[in-house]
C-alpha cells in the first residue's frame, strides 16, 4: 500500500511539472499584447520614485520604437507594474521594451511602500 500511494505521489508531481513547463513562455505573446522586448533602445524614459509618488503624471513614447524603461527610488523601495503589457520593473533595473499600439497604458507601485502606496500610479503614453 505505502509503494502504490508513493508511486501515485511521485506521477502526480511529475504531471504538475510537465503542466508547468507547457505554460512558461513570453507573456506578451500569451496575453496578445503589442509588446516586443528588443535588446537594444532607441528611447529612454527613467521613471523617479518617492514616498508616495511618482515624478511625472505621464512619459510619453511613440509607438514601435524601442524604449528602455528604468526604476529609480528618490526615497524608498519602489517597482512598477504595467499589467496590460506584463512588464514588472523594480528599482536600479530595467527593460526594454516596443509597445506596437498607441494608447493609454497606466502603471503602479508594485512593492508595498507605507501609507500613501495606493494613490502611486502614473500612465506611459504611447503616440
């Protein structure tokens, strides 16, 4: 009895694994975003973070050229979360990134930072 349930345990967490890898790949591509992420970046935006807020209202980009998105914290810890686009950025990284649709695309705080953490969100404007 305790070789056949051990048996059962060991094919079932095989499965979970096999389900698991099927399911990664690009998440732009999952989700059917226009997002590409090329390696190299014609635009640059640098998004400044403080205790509870970000510096601008809106970053302006045009559509299809590639951009390199970074983090930086003026004070605290900070990241961003674009989830139309799948994209997560904390602070001192980056991304480059090629938003093909033009539109609105509104970004938070994904790092809980205190009190005013809820009101942290700014958009990225694609022209």
């Amino acid at each position: 009895m305790f070789k056949k349930t051990w048996l059962m345990l060991l094919t079932l967490a095989a499965l979970v694994l096999v389900l698991a890898a099927c399911g990664s790949g690009n998440k732009s591509e999952e989700t059917g975003s226009a997002v590409e992420e090329p390696t190299t970046a014609a635009n640059e935006i640098v998004i400044k973070a403080s205790n509870w807020e970000f510096d601008q209202a809106e970053y302006k980009i045009k559509k299809g050229e590639a951009t390199k998105i970074s983090v930086e914290a003026k004070s605290g810890i900070h990241g961003i979360e674009i989830q139309d686009l799948g994209v997560k950025i904390q602070t001192g990284d980056s991304e480059v990134v090629t938003i093909k649709e033009p539109g609105t695309y509104t970004f938070f705080c994904n790092i809980q930072c205190g009190a005013g953490h809820s009101k942290m969100k700014s958009t990225i404007v694609v022209e």
